[in-house]
C-alpha cells in the first residue's frame, strides 16, 4: 500500500486536508507510547493509498510530544510521499519546517494553502520560481474552499523523485557533517534515510536521532566534534544551523515574494485590539459565554425543544400506544415502551434542539479563530493557579464533553500541570447536565433562564480555580511551562465544514441517547415496577428501596426524596441519565415534559430546585470520564481521588446554598 505522510505546522488547514483526501474513511487512535491523537485513513480518491496526519509541528526538535511523535515516524515507518501544508500568509515561519523535511529527502508535495489570505495582505508569490528554487511540486490551494484539489491529486498521481536538496552552511558546520557521515556511513542505520539529513539532525542534539545510535560507540565521538565546533562558533551549533536555514529561507523569500501594497492593519489585527485587550479580553470572554447561553436557552433552543417535546409526548407516544394495542401487547410491554422507553429516551431528546445549538456556537468559535484568543487572554489568569493558557482549552471542551476534554491534555507537556487539567476538567459544565439545567429552570427561573445557567457554568469554574490553588500548593512543578499559541487570522466559517463540525459533536449525543440511555431506561423501568414478588407499585419496588436508604444523604440538601437519590446514582452512568430517571420515577410516562413539570413543581421549590442543579453541576464525573482519566493517567489512584473528592464538594456546596437560601425564600 502507498503512504502519504502529511506534514505542517499547525494552524497551516492540515487536517481540512486531510478530511478532504479521506472524507469519512478515517481513523483516530493514539500514537505508540505517547497520548498524542493519530489520524489516519483511506483515500477516497484511490483506496490503495493510505493518508497519515503527522500532529502540527514547528520543526523536527523533539521538544513536545508531537515533534518527538513526527520525528519518530519519519525515522521509522515507510512514506512514499510527503505533503507539506505550508500557509502562504506565514511563509518565513513555515518554511523552516520544510527546509528540514528537504534535507530529509524523502518526495515531497507542497500545499500551498491560504493563498486567499495571502492575497488579501498584498503578498504575491512568485509560484514558478519558488518550484525551481525548492525543486518540488507547489500546489497553491484554498483548502477550505476545495480549490486547487484537483491540480493537487493530479500531481499525487504523477510519479515524485526523491530529493537531494543541500543547503550550504558554514564551512565549519560543514566539515563537521562530513566528520559525522564518515562515522555512521557504514552502519545499517544510516542506509535507511539521508546522511546528512542525519549528520545535521546529530549536530542539533536530536534525541530521536540519537537515539538510533545508542548501541553504537559513536555518540560520544559525536559529542567531541560538537563540542570541538563550538570553539569556532559565536552560538550554539543548534542555533547556528537555525540561523543559517533562515538565512537561506530569507534570500528565497526576496526572490519568491512581493508586495502589491502594504495594508496599515488587517481586519484581524483591528479586531484583536479589542478581544485581546489587556482590562476587555475577559469581560468579553464572559460576555460572549452569557450571549451563548441565550442563544441555546432563551432565543433559538428552547421554541425548537417545545415543538419537539410536543411531537414526542403527543403523536409519537400515541400513536405507538395504539399500535402496541391494535396487535394484542401486553399491557406491561405497552407500560414499558410508553412509560420506560419513550419516556426515558424521549426525556432527554427532546433537549437535543438545545445542544446542537450550543454545539454549532462553539464551532463557530473555533472556525472562526476565536478559541486562540481565549486561551491567549486566559493565560495570565490561568498562571495563578499553575497552568498556562494551554490548559485553557482542554477546559473549555470540558463545556462540551468531560471525556475530550481530558484526552486533549495531551497537549501539555509538564506533567504536573497535565494531572491538575484533568482534575480540574470535570468541573466544567458538559453538555450531558444540560437537560437537567433546561428542565429546571424551565419550570422555576423562567425570566432569568441565561442568567441561571451563566451562574452555574461561572460557579463551575470559580470551584475550578479554588481547587487550582490548592493543587498548586499540593503538587509543587519541577519547572515552569512555556505558553507558545499562534493566533490565527480570523475568518468567516465555511457553512457546510460548520454543520459537519457541529454534527460530529451532536451525532456523540444521539448515539448515548440510542444505546447507554434506552439501556438505562429499560432497567430503571424494571427496577421501579418490580420487587422480588414481582409487578408491584412503584413506592414498593426495588428501585424505591435503594432509593430510600440513599435519600436521607441528600435531605440536608432539599431534596431527600427517593425520586431525586436514584436520579443521581443513575446519574453517574451518564449524567443525562438523570432526566430519564426523574421521568420513569415520577411516573411521567410518554406524556409531555409539562407533565413531568408539574410533578416537579409540587416536590421541588426554586431553592431546593436550584441546590439540585448545583450538585449535578459538580458531583462524581460519569463512568466514562472516569475510565478516560485512569487511561490518561496510568492508575485508577486520581480517578478514585476524583470521585470521592468531587461527590464531597458538590454536597458542601449544595449544602450551603440550599440552607443559606433556605434563609430568605
């Protein structure tokens, strides 16, 4: 099978690429011994060709865990062709990276992409030339918009020659290559790859490279001819060699590149005078959230969830009670389906309206290069608490999903503060809450619905801070962390990459709705209406018994009735569970939410109501997210620590709001 290996900087439209040249033949899974994604699929523009996503890098000095994992596939897999997504806007950075991949001499592709964002800089490249200079295909593209695609796959089908790109350094730099290549010509290693791609990748102190050499006695003779060089040297020999790669870089981009005209500010930097301003970033951030609960809650979310809850309590529920009876159904198999079923499964659909909305804003966010200036803003403040603005946005994916928002710590390489991220996540308010949210505000704070929902997401990250601190203390780092983010130019998101986006973080969702919570619903329904004598009432079932050795736990709280001590034992499989569980234990059966509503109304009152939230909103993280912390972690030592020490504060914390409250109301 054929290898494509593609390979950039981030930010560069490289995983647009990617998703184009596969569609939906793609995997994700995890590179070997390190928790960095790996995306990888098949062409569907030729299924014998297989399509790797190296992770974006800046270069091949194994620093962080995606240059260590790029660096490694290069030196140990087969690539038959490498495609380097380079963004014309940003040549000079970009190309430090391809400068490295020449010297590897592998064939090599280049995306030339963003020439849209280039164009609107005035800068214009002198494709033909650059070709000549680099000796390697140029493809210019706009990614996102699909054009170039076709000059691109046709120039894939075209055999590519390998290459023997040289830049000439120093002379010093330049014996001490020859030196190196004498050393390791002869070994097996090095009839695998360039020479002098891996004399030069010595000389900078590769550890990967290094590595391939261990057994052999020639690192030490290595270290001598580095050490020798640098008597010669005003700098190091690492930041010699980067020196003169931007030389070269330089001199190529005077000949490539002109300028039809010099804007005083692009649109992008206009902008972030105001979102990343030193006193508005933050206030905007949090002004932002709240207009975001408002969309999901007030304008757009809840009309479409009441047209949905009234198809599925009404024509949908009838109409299956009526065919279940037409064909002679048991009338426990009817109770079951219409009572368990529907009301369990349908119980949380019909918050679905809601969560896609929440969903298609925050990809807007991030298509539109907004989520960079978050974490870019945040930074400062999240340095209070031992993290960076990194760990920002593992953070705010916890607001969509507690489970991808730990896998992304990956990203974080101080181990200390990956550890105090992840604690940290499932305090950020998922998705899988929000039904319950929307149930109970629905029906208590009706005029303040966005104002309630923004103090809960606001309360979640005031304990998040707290705990921050404490961990801090707690967890002492062997050394501080450098906060390096591009920020993007902004832009206006493609429509159709916006619903697939928003589509693959809604599509989770339904699934959990399609398998974990009709499970769920099925034996809740049997445990509510069985005892060990069989069908009984539901005050006498099983489910009543747990329930009411639980229930005296949560009565300090306001609410020790069974109902709500088995809603959020249920919760911990799923947190949307809670929802199905309230309506199968009130008996709300297939009928409409305002049933279970009014059901509600005569156990709950606003502050009771609102300590309940509270909990949900910060008690044990769900199976799920706890299985995904002991894989990230390596033990089940901090997931346990997790849910003990999470089930503690939501109860003080729902404790103090409902006997405080209890006080004025």
């Amino acid at each position: 099978m054929t290898v494509f290996v593609l390979a950039g900087n981030p930010n560069v439209g490289k995983t647009a690429l990617f998703n184009l040249l596969t569609g939906t033949r793609q995997q994700v899974g995890n590179w070997s011994g390190v928790t960095v994604e790996k995306r990888f699929g098949v062409m569907k523009y030729n299924q014998s060709v297989h399509v790797v996503d190296l992770p974006g890098v800046y270069s091949l000095s194994p620093f962080s865990a995606e240059e260590k994992v790029a660096t490694r596939y290069l030196i140990n897999e087969k690539i038959d062709t490498l495609i380097n997504i380079v963004d014309a806007s940003n040549l000079e950075r970009n190309l430090y990276f391809t400068i490295q991949l020449l010297e590897f001499g592998k064939p090599i592709v280049m995306s030339l992409n963003m020439m849209d964002v280039a164009k609107s800089r005035g800068i214009k490249i002198d494709i033909l030339k650059m070709r000549e200079r680099l000796g390697i295909p140029i493809i210019p593209m706009m990614v996102r918009k699909s054009e170039g695609i076709g000059e691109f796959l046709k120039t894939l089908d075209m055999p590519i020659k390998s290459l023997n790109f040289k830049i000439n350094y120093n002379q010093k730099i330049e014996d001490a290559i020859g030196k190196i290549e004498n050393l390791i010509t002869s070994l097996p290693q090095s009839k695998q790859h360039n020479s002098r791609w891996v004399a030069l990748q010595l000389l900078e102190g590769n550890t990967e490279v290094r590595e391939l050499f261990k057994k052999e006695d020639i690192l030490s003779k290595v270290d001598s001819i580095i050490k020798e060089l640098g008597f010669y040297l005003e700098l190091s020999v690492a930041q010699t060699i980067r020196e003169e790669r931007f030389r070269w870089i330089g001199e190529l981009l005077q000949e490539v590149v002109t300028f039809d005209y010099v804007k005083e500010k692009t649109w992008t930097e206009r902008i972030d005078a105001v979102l990343t301003h030193k006193w508005l970033g933050i206030p905007l951030f949090l002004l932002f959230m709240f207009l975001t609960f408002q969309m999901t809650f007030t304008w757009v979310g809840t009309p479409l969830q009441d047209i949905l809850d009234d198809w599925i309590s009404g024509p949908f529920s009838e109409t299956t009670a009526r065919i279940l009876t037409s064909i002679g159904a048991d009338q426990w198999l009817i109770q079951l389906i219409v009572d368990g079923i529907i009301a369990g499964v349908g119980g949380v659909l019909v918050f679905v309206p809601q969560i896609f909305v929440l969903f298609l804003i925050i990809s807007f966010l991030e298509d539109s290069g907004y989520m960079a200036r978050a974490a870019f803003i945040m930074d400062k403040a999240m340095s209070k608490i031992g993290l960076n603005g990194k760990a920002f946005i593992p953070l705010f994916v916890g607001f969509g999903c507690n489970v991808p928002a730990i896998m992304s710590a990956r990203t974080i390489e101080q181990p200390k503060e990956r550890l105090i991220t992840i604690l940290l996540s499932p305090f950020m308010s998922c998705t899988a809450r929000l039904p319950v949210y929307a149930l109970f505000i629905s029906i208590f704070f009706v005029k303040y619905q966005s104002l309630v929902i923004f103090s809960l997401y606001l309360l979640g990250i005031i304990v998040a801070i707290i705990l921050g601190l404490t961990f801090k203390e707690l967890f002492k780092k062997e050394e501080d962390s450098i906060f390096i983010i591009e920020l993007p130019p902004y832009r206006i998101p493609i429509v159709k990459s916006l619903l697939l986006s928003t589509w693959d973080k809604g599509k989770k969702f339904l699934k959990k709705a399609g398998t974990v919570i009709f499970g769920m619903s099925v034996v809740l329904w049997f445990l509510a209406n069985f005892s060990w004598s069989g069908m009984v009432e539901m005050d006498e079932s099983l489910l009543a018994d747990l329930g009411k050795l639980i229930a005296p736990v949560f009565a300090p709280l306001g609410f020790g009735t069974w109902q709500a001590g088995v809603s959020l034992i249920s919760g911990f499989v799923a947190k949307e569970i809670i929802i199905s569980s309230l309506s199968i234990v009130y008996g709300a059966g297939g009928d409409s939410i305002a049933h279970l509503t009014t059901i509600i109304q005569s156990v709950f009152n606003p502050v009771s109501a609102y300590a309940f939230m509270v909990f949900v909103l910060l008690y044990t993280p769900c199976m799920a997210t706890l299985v995904v912390m002991k894989k990230e972690i390596g033990s089940w030592k901090w997931p346990l620590f997790s849910l003990m020490y999470s089930f503690s504060i939501a109860w003080i914390f729902s404790f103090v709001v409902y006997q405080i409250g209890s006080l004025f109301i």
